[in-house]
C-alpha cells in the first residue's frame, strides 16, 4: 500500500531519470494540492486554536499553547519562559507577574526565591496543544445537534424530492416525442439564468400563502426541481440506446416499469452526480434559508453558525470548528458517490 | 402462435413516405423473411408490426383481431433487437425473466421457463453473469431466450446476426433453423443477407422503396423472379441482364415483346465458337476451388456489357482470354419494357412450378 503510493507519486516520464517536464508536472501539481487544500487544512488547524492564539501575530500553522506550570507558594499555574541570564546561561523560568519591562520570574525547583529579568530576555516556552473545547462546548451549550438533525432532514429529503422528480422530468423529455417538448426544454433552460435574488420576494411570498414559514418545507420544496438536473438528467438519458426502452416495451413493461427497473438504474452515474449537487446546494445553503426560517428552532447548520458571529465580536474559535464539521458530511458523500461520477454502465450489453 | 394479417399499411416519416402501401399475409408457423436492400423499409415494417411505429394508414390484424392502434407492450409480440438490447444492468436470468415478471406469472413458472430455454441455448452456465461478461454469441443466445421464454404470439428478429462473425453466423443460422423446426412458432426475420433469407425461409418478401417486390418460397423466388428488381438481387454473383438484342439469338416469337433478356452466371456455359450467343473477354477470374467465377466484358456489343459466369471446378483461363458463350434457353429471364416478368412463361418446364 504504502510502496505503491510512493511508486505512484514518484512516477516519471519513460520510467527512468527526472526529466525536465517531471520537475515542471510535480511543481505544478503541488502548487494545485497547496492552493485547494491549504486553506482547508489552515482552518481545520486553527479551529484547534484557543481564541488568544488566533488572534496572536505572527500567526502560527499549528495549534501552539504557552507550557504552564504550578509552582508551590502559588495558587494558578504560572506560564513558563526560556531565559537568557546576565551570564549567559539558559534556565527555565515560571512567570509571576509583569511589571513594565521587568517580568519577576521564579524557578519552579526553587520556588522560595524570585528573580528579576527584563521582558526581552524571555520568550515563552510552547507546545503544540489541541483546543478541544472549540468543539466540546458548542455541542453542550450552542444546540448543535438540533442544527444538524434541521440540516441532515433539509438535506436528504431535498435531495431525494429533487432526484425523483428531476429525473421524471428527465424522462419525459428525453424518451417521449410530443408535441411543445422543445419548448418545454428551453423554458427548462432558459429559468437557469434567472438568479434566485431575483425571485426571492415572489416565492417568498407564495410560501407564505401555503403557510410554510418557519417549517423545513418551505427550504425543502422550492428549490426540488432544478433546472441544471433536468437538462443533466435528461443529456445522459439520451444516451440510453433507444433500443433498450423499445425492448422492454416488446417485454410488456408499463412505462412507470421502464422508468423505475431500466431508466434509473443505467442513469446512476449522473443520478449519483446531482445528488453530490443537490448535497452541497442544500447544506450551504444560506441566503433563502435565512429569508424563510426565522425561528431559532428551524435553523440550519450555515444559519445556526451565523449565531457567532455577532456585531461587535467573532468567536471564531467556535465558528472554525463548527465549520469543519459541516464540512464532513459533504466530503463523506462526494466520496462515497464519486466512483459513480466515472462508471459508465450504460455502454455494456450492446453489440 | 398466430397469423398476420396486413392490409394496406403506409407508414409517413413527415413527407417522406417509408412503406407505400403493404399487403401481407403470413400463416400460423411460418418463417417469413423480409430482405431488400439498405432504406427499402424492411426494418420500418418490422417495427409497424412490433408495434413499435404507428402505421399511418392501413389495418394489421394479429390472429384475426385489429391490433393497428394497439401499444407494442399489448400485441404479445417478442422482438430480438440487432443491437440485442440485453439490459445491462441485469443478469442473464433476470434479463429473461423480466418479461414474464412484467407479465405476472408466478415465480417457479418463471424459474422452470428460464431453465428450460437456457438450456435449449446452452445458457445453463452463464445464468448469473451480466450481458458484458458474455461473448457475441451469447449475447445473441441470450436475446433469442428473452424471446422464447415470452411464448409470444410471433417472434421477430432484426437483423439478429449482423454483429456476428461469418463463422459464428452461419452456426447460429443453423441454431435458429432448428429452434424453429422445435418451437414451431411464426417468426419474422429481418435481413440485408440474402443467404440468410434462402436458407431460413418458408417464404421470402422481398421489398424495394417502401413496396412489396415479389412474395414467393426461396426457389420461387431464385427460379421464377417476378421482375427485374428481385431478378437482381436474389442470386450470387448476381443475375446477368442483358438487353434482348445483344445476344445473337434468332429474334422470333421466343423473345417476344423482352427487352431485357435474364440469365443466372451458371447457365453461362462455354461452348464451340459456331455454337456461340456471345463472345466474351476475360477481365477477372476469382478461383473457390470447387467453383470459379469469371467476370467478363461481352465483345462486339454496344456498351460495355458485363458478363459473369460461374464454372464448376477449376479453370486455366486468364485475364485478357476470350471465350464463346451459349446462353442455356431452358434458363433465359425475359422481362419486358416494365421491367415485368413476360407471363406466361414461355419456357415450359418451369411454367408448373
């Protein structure tokens, strides 16, 4: 496993000596790696951060913390700092207090006996310490939990609406032959560049009339039929060779049968596409669950972590943590769906 | 089992007319194939019949009842596709039992069904693998079960071998000949081979631009062609047409009113050079061994009419030798200016069959 990863990324051109082109590849490729996952591994690293080291400049990749120590004779654990001493020997050293440029400092070996030094002769001693509290204390005192079960519910059943009524769309408009079907289909395409701010207030009035406010349904159903999984749906039926769904109506299936029993199962690949789509577009979304849920019982995940960031102060310690996971759900999907991305299925059993 | 009945059938593709007019019928058990060439609508009819096209005007009848505006699912037709059209994402047995679950027969009716045809088509091992683990060969054994399995009404195959190899092609002609000596069941059997039409058929339908040529059994068909289109396209190498005054035959009431005199490439036979309806010069000899072919050009004719003669056996001529020819009287085609086959035969030992 470990030979063939490190075969895999040490492969060359020919098999033999770094060719020029080698170098060039594997320095493009990692400024690619470093550009998309850099930010996401500096925000999983800081959401371990405590709130002083995030704010603390120059700011540091890992998660650091200042060593602490108890030192008898005092009741807090005093932070700890290499000193350079006047005849140039290194001790460590606790802090008691600051005062002005002196800091008065005492040993931990000898806590009886305090020493002067000058602030410029110590730096703190630190290790690499996981704030694990950022995430500890949301899921006690923020409800996270009810967030994520309003997020999950919004998510499954938008997705699993919109897969089924996409894809019956689809089939509509990819199998049959009658009579307006183009017009359909560019009034299918043409709503994709009508931008949702734009029909914001309409269908926020229309979910009103139907009396969904403040219910998941009024996130769930307007977005369920996209325009984007209609035409994707419909472009790879297309590719369904036309003689498989004439077969089985030779084999006296009903259509709702061809539908369900042969239209699906060959379309997995793009079904699997728009339900990595439709993931995504309804986990992050923002903007209309905002507009639409107003009580705090409802939120969504995006909405719920919007909570901390207030007008006079971030928390961003909790707001990076709750960040990573929502995260997770969305990476887990695309990787369990995305070997459906490549598979085409379709193309065997013919000729 | 059942016959079919057409009667008038057009079918329109916008203002492109497919088939102009089909009148057809075809008894209980009979193996009918139509052939013709690319775009004559043979492919088209078999689709009006499946169901799977609508007829634009004109009746079918399936065992005596109207059927025109009935849905393909509903006819009780089975169709074996010329891609197959196996479902991919279902194994050989599921791929053969769909039909009839579709149709609700009970489960051990289905599985004692599908065990049976597999095997009948030697498909007993290959049960639980998807169409794409199968070969050519099975592939097609696996669409003809899907058919079988249906008991349907009448089978219709299109163009079921043309993705086989030669070898594989006349050993699955074979297998179907004898499936269809077995099931005894009406099949229509679609093809551009005319060997595939002459050795599978009780009857072949030949058809042209969207009509119905000639309808007749194979050797009717080779021996008595109707008119010049059927006179060409059965037999190979192909009927020899020549215009009536090229051959340096006696014009008397033998000739009749023929413009176009018609002779098969075996009853071209050499003979002595005061025998001679035509001399010909050799421009190809194509040796098989047991026959040989020679494609020659006819001299001393206006134009340049091409002669093909077959040989038995072997021959020692060659590119560029010429050769005296006797047209075999017995054997001569006369169609007249139409194009029409001159009835009554004037040749009377052919004139009972």
């Amino acid at each position: 496993m470990t030979g063939g990863l490190l075969r895999l990324l040490t492969l060359r051109r020919g098999g033999r000596g770094w060719h020029w082109t080698d170098v060039a590849s594997y320095a493009y490729l990692a400024v690619g790696v470093l550009l998309m996952f850099g930010p996401v591994l500096w925000l999983v690293l800081s959401s371990f951060k405590t709130p002083s080291a995030l704010l603390e400049f120059p700011p540091s990749l890992l998660p650091m913390a200042q060593a602490e120590v108890r030192v008898e004779g005092y009741p807090q654990p005093l932070p700890l700092f290499t000193v350079t001493m006047e005849d140039g020997s290194v001790r460590e050293l606790a802090q008691v207090r600051r005062i002005g440029i002196a800091a008065q400092m005492v040993d931990p070996k000898e806590p009886a006996k305090t020493i002067r030094v000058p602030v410029d002769r110590r730096t703190p001693v630190r290790h690499l310490a996981f704030a694990v509290g950022n995430y500890t204390d949301p899921l006690t005192q923020f409800d996270f939990l009810r967030y994520l079960r309003n997020s999950l519910v919004v998510t499954v059943v938008a997705t699993l609406i919109t897969l089924l009524i996409n894809s019956m769309a689809a089939y509509a408009l990819s199998v049959y032959e009658f009579r307006g079907k183009s017009v359909a289909m560019l009034g299918v395409i043409g709503t994709l560049m009508i931008p949702i701010t734009i029909i914001l207030a309409p269908v926020y009035l229309v979910v009103t009339k139907l009396g969904f406010v403040d219910s998941l349904w009024a996130v769930i159903l307007p977005g369920a039929a996209t325009p984007t999984g209609v035409f994707l749906l419909r472009q790879y039926m297309l590719t369904i060779p036309r003689d498989l769904i004439e077969a089985a109506r030779m084999d006296k299936a009903s259509e709702w049968r061809i539908y369900a029993r042969i239209v699906m199962p060959l379309s997995l690949p793009a079904l699997a596409v728009l339900a990595i789509f439709s993931v995504m577009w309804r986990w992050n979304d923002f903007l209309w669950p905002l507009a639409v849920l107003t009580k705090t019982e409802v939120h969504t995940l995006p909405i719920a972590l919007n909570a901390f960031q207030g007008e006079l102060q971030t928390q961003w310690h909790y707001l990076l943590a709750m960040t990573v996971v929502t995260l997770l759900p969305v990476a887990l999907v695309f990787a369990f769906l995305q070997r459906f991305i490549t598979s085409g299925i379709a193309n065997t059993g013919m000729k | 089992m059942a016959g079919l009945e057409l009667r008038g059938v057009r079918k329109d593709f916008g203002s492109v007319a497919v088939l102009k007019g089909i009148d057809l019928s075809i008894a209980d058990g009979e193996f009918i194939v139509f052939v013709g060439p690319s775009g004559c609508g043979k492919s088209t009819l078999l689709r009006v019949i499946a169901g799977l096209e609508t007829a634009t005007a004109g009746d079918i009848h399936i065992d005596g009842a109207e059927v025109t505006r009935t849905a393909a699912s509903d006819r009780g037709l089975a169709m074996v596709f010329q891609s197959y059209a196996l479902y991919p994402h279902m194994s050989v047995h599921q791929n053969m039992s769909f039909a009839l679950e579709n149709m609700g027969v009970p489960k051990a009716e289905i599985a004692r069904r599908v065990e049976r045809a597999a095997r009948m088509l030697r498909l007993t091992d290959y049960l639980h693998r998807k169409p794409g683990a199968l070969s050519g060969g099975q592939r097609q054994r696996v669409a003809i079960g899907r058919a079988i399995v249906r008991d349907p009404k009448i089978f219709l195959f299109d163009e079921p071998l043309s993705n086989l190899d030669a070898e594989l092609r006349v050993a699955t002609r074979k297998e179907l000949a004898a499936l269809h000596a077995e099931i005894g069941g009406t099949m229509i059997y679609v093809t551009h081979d005319q060997v595939e039409a002459m050795t599978l058929a009780d009857r072949i339908v030949v058809l042209n631009a969207g009509r119905i040529e000639q309808i007749g059994t194979p050797l009717d068909l080779y021996n008595r062609p109707a008119n010049l289109f059927v006179a060409g396209f059965i037999g190979s190498p192909r009927m020899n047409l020549l215009p009536a005054d090229a051959a340096r035959m006696p014009r008397d009431n033998f000739l009749g009113d023929a413009v176009t005199v018609g002779i098969r490439p075996e009853h071209v036979q050499p003979c002595a050079e005061a025998d001679a309806d035509l001399t010909v010069q050799v421009d190809l000899v194509e040796q098989l061994g047991g026959e040989t072919f020679l494609y020659t050009t006819a001299l001393g004719c206006p134009g340049d009419l091409k002669v093909t003669i077959r040989i038995d056996g072997q021959s020692a001529l060659a590119r560029g030798d010429r050769l005296p020819v006797r047209l075999r009287r017995e054997h001569l085609h006369l169609f007249d200016s139409a194009g029409l086959a001159c009835r009554p035969d004037p040749i009377p030992a052919r004139s009972h069959a």
